[in-house]
C-alpha cells in the first residue's frame, strides 16, 4: 500500500512593508504613491499573500486629489489578486465624494496591475474614474521574517 505524503505545516511568515508609486487611468488619469504592508505565508503549496494600503492619488486635469485604503489578499503563486478600497476625493472646495471600490489584479514580482470599478454616488463637481486600470510598484525597504511556534 501507498502511504500519503503530508507535507508539515507552514511555521514561517514574512512581513513586507515599503512605499509605492504608481498611475490609474480610466476616464481620467491620476498619479498616486503611498505605503503598503504585506503578509505572506512561506509554504510550498498554496501560499497566502494579505496586504493593507494607504494611497493618495492627484488628478492633474481637473486639479482633485483623493486619499484610499485598501486590502487585497491573493492564495497561490501566480493566481489573481483580490480587493477592494475605500476612496474619499476632494476638489479643495467644499464638494467631497466617497467610494467603495472592488477589484481583482495580477501581481508579479513588486508590480502590481488591479482592474477595478468605483461604486459612488453621482456628483457633478468631484470626478472619478468609474472603470480603472492601475499600475503600482513597491519598493519593499522592510521585511521580516516571523517564525510561529505551534502550541
């Protein structure tokens, strides 16, 4: 008889954490930088990846800027990305606009390619992309490496 393979469980994690630049276009184009934290489980088969963000981003065209904070979490090597962020955006005026926006990406390396769709309510004074594709680098200059003990 054949005996199953177990392969033991992960005891690693590693934590990542560094600035990011990065643009978004869709109707409009922004430019945006901001931090990112990252969690990863070191395990042969299917890896966990979770990250936490805080992003600011500026409209050149219509002079708007906007803040957002996001998650994303992705299991396995080479799989999609999966998240969502809330954004509140400002034209220095007295409008605001608020949004929650889901979103699925590809991450290879520190790049990071997200599609999204910003979910608000309709304003004619505050603008923002409905449809998006954005583009991030992170430049990782923290890491750690966590080693758990199984109790």
């Amino acid at each position: 008889m054949l005996k199953d393979i177990k392969l033991p469980e992960s005891k690693m994690n590693i934590r990542k954490t560094g600035p990011f630049l990065g643009v978004e276009q869709g109707k409009y184009f922004n430019a945006n930088f901001g931090i990112e934290r990252q969690w990863a489980d070191i395990k042969l088969v299917k890896p966990h990846t979770h990250a936490l963000n805080l992003q600011f981003d500026y409209n050149f065209t219509q002079k708007q800027m906007g803040s957002q904070l996001g998650y994303w979490f992705k299991i396995g090597r080479l799989n999609l990305t999966y998240g969502a962020r809330f954004s509140w955006h400002t034209d220095f005026e007295e409008h605001h606009l608020f949004s929650f926006s889901p979103n699925v990406g590809y991450k290879l390396l520190q790049a990071h390619f997200q599609l999204g769709v910003n979910l608000q309510e309709r304003s004619d004074f505050v603008v923002n992309n409905t449809f998006y594709a954005s583009l991030r680098w992170v430049f990782i200059n923290d890491w750690k490496l966590d080693r758990n003990k199984k109790r």
